[in-house]
C-alpha cells in the first residue's frame, strides 16, 4: 500500500493503520518492557476510559479477573469517594476528553495517584495526572476509527497489571481475519450483535464500536447468559447477525451452537492462542477487520461518524 496523502479518506487510513499493527504492536511491547514502574497488587487499580477506552478500562478488569475496577468517567465523578487510596488510571488517547480531565484533577485529593494512558504526553489529562504511560505508534495522518490507538492500550493495562505477553507475534492475525471477515461480510445485515464472557465482552463491546463508527449501523453488546432473555425476541433471523466471541467450551460456545441449531445466522470468532493478552490482540484485529469489510463492500470511503459532519459536530461538543 503506497503512503497516504492529505487527501486520502478515512476507511483507506483505517486499512493503512489496522495493517501497521503487524510492526507497531511488537515494537510497542518491547518498548513497554523496558518500562521500571512500581508493582502494584491488581486490587489497588481503577481504570476508566470513554469509547474505545471503556472497552480497555474493562479489558484491563477482566484480565485481573475482576481484582482491579472498571467505570465510566463521569459517573466515577460523580462517586469520587470510590478513587479514595487506588491508582487511578484514566485512559484517553488524545487526552482532551472534558470528563476525564476533570476527574483527574477531582481524584487528587483521593487517589493515591494518577496514571493518563494517552497518545498525547502533552495533553491536558496528561498534565493533570501523576503520571503518564504513552501510547506509541503510526498513525495515517488521517481522522479516523480507533485500531492501532486500542490495541496499544490494551498492552499498556497490560502492563501495569503485570500481564504483559514476553513476546507479541500478530502476523498471520491480518489475513486470517481478512478470511473471517469475508464470510461474513456476504450477509444482508440490518444490525450486529456481539457476546462474549469475561475479556472477550470488553472486547465485544469494542466489536459494536467499530460497526457503529465506521458503518453507521446498529450493533449491540450482551452476555451470553443475557442473551437469552428479552434480547433473543428482537433478532431477526434473516438479516441480524450475531458474533459470538468464544474462548473454548464457554457459555458463548454454547449459546452460538444453539442459535445456528435454530436458524439464526451466528458466527463464532475462536482464536487458538494460549496467552489472553495476545489472543485479545487478535481477536481486536478481527474485528477491525471486519468493520473494514464491511466498508468497502458498501463503496464506502468516509467512516459514517466522519461522513455526518452536524452528529460529528455534536458528538464533539458532548466530549469535549
């Protein structure tokens, strides 16, 4: 793929990112590994974030197996008590998010520290908190939906929870989800939903994002335990798809084998890797890619949040 220019749009830009992810997500974890930070027990940490970064924040909670807490800024804001004694770690990557900076400077007084995970070492958050962790990697020079921006997140909680991979190895990631991604994208959808238990709902809340960003279209988010209940009456069977994210013989194994048994058109998104840190990077990969396909199956050169430029301007006065 040749470099992008300045008039290059935005799904192209997703596409250079998502394959940039190959070089930048080795490099960032060795760069990652020569961090020297305090160890700290999974229990003491509180992690927040916004979009893309709630999907983290909560990865960052299931992967300590629920030790360290999980929340939206704003209602974290309005429970300040609840930051009293932990480390505070306020993902965003650009560090602008209006919320997110005034939770940091409210926590001050409560919060043992505060950690910014950004892109953006020179950001208001970044200057608000304690300390900061960068996100490192290219980007296309083009606005668009969040890929290489998560996936390095995800490392970066990772780290601070002391579940940093040794190695990170995501080659074979690219055309294999290309393959998964092909089959899915024949189908005439009206909406997504995605499920998955533990890290792989954070991840599936991640999936719904990229449908919702770059599509435009609907997508939803349940557990496979919930699923079952008044959600299963809203899906159509001939044009809802549902991505179920498995991590073996899990509830949501289960629950995909029972929704094709009756006739609806579910996928399962299985990825053999031992290491829940890599296979979540994989699996995020997927889901990139599947949002990607979907895009140029429709012609589409605009990621739809960019494409609607009064709900995109909108969507920044609520966030920042």
């Amino acid at each position: 793929m040749q470099p992008l220019g300045e008039n290059d749009l935005s799904v192209r830009a997703m596409e250079k990112e998502i394959s940039n992810q190959v070089q930048d997500l080795p490099i960032f974890a060795s760069h990652l590994q020569q961090e020297r930070l305090p160890r700290r027990k999974p229990s003491s940490f509180l992690f927040v974030g916004a979009g893309d970064s709630y999907a983290a924040a909560l990865f960052a909670q299931e992967l300590s197996q629920k030790e360290a807490g999980a929340s939206d800024p704003y209602e974290l804001l309005m429970n300040i008590r609840r930051t009293r004694r932990k480390t505070l770690v306020i993902i965003s990557v650009s560090g602008k998010t209006k919320t997110n900076i005034e939770l940091a400077i409210k926590a001050k007084r409560m919060a043992r520290e505060t950690i910014a995970v950004t892109a953006n070492p020179e950001s208001p958050l970044a200057k608000e908190c304690d300390q900061t962790l960068q996100l490192k990697y290219r980007t296309a020079g083009v606005l668009t939906s969040g890929t290489v921006s998560f996936t390095t997140s995800l490392l970066a909680c990772a780290l601070l929870l002391g579940s940093l991979p040794r190695t990170v190895q995501i080659k074979s990631a690219l055309t294999d989800a290309a393959r998964w991604a092909t089959t899915l994208k024949q189908v005439s959808e009206r909406s997504f939903l995605f499920t998955g238990s533990g890290v792989n709902y954070a991840l599936s809340l991640y999936g719904a994002a990229k449908i919702n960003e770059v599509l435009g279209a609907k997508a939803e988010v349940a557990y496979p335990e919930q699923l079952g209940h008044a959600k299963l009456f809203t899906i159509d069977k001939e044009r809802d798809v549902i991505v179920c994210i498995s991590s073996g013989r899990d509830k949501a194994m289960n629950t995909h084998e029972m929704l094709l048994k009756s006739g609806f058109r579910s996928s399962i998104l299985v990825i053999p890797e031992s290491h829940v840190v890599n296979r979540s990077l994989r699996i995020a990969i997927y889901l990139q890619r599947l949002a990607l396909a979907m895009a140029k199956k429709r012609r589409m050169t605009e990621c739809a949040f960019l494409a609607d430029k009064k709900r995109l301007a909108l969507s920044n006065r609520l966030i920042y």
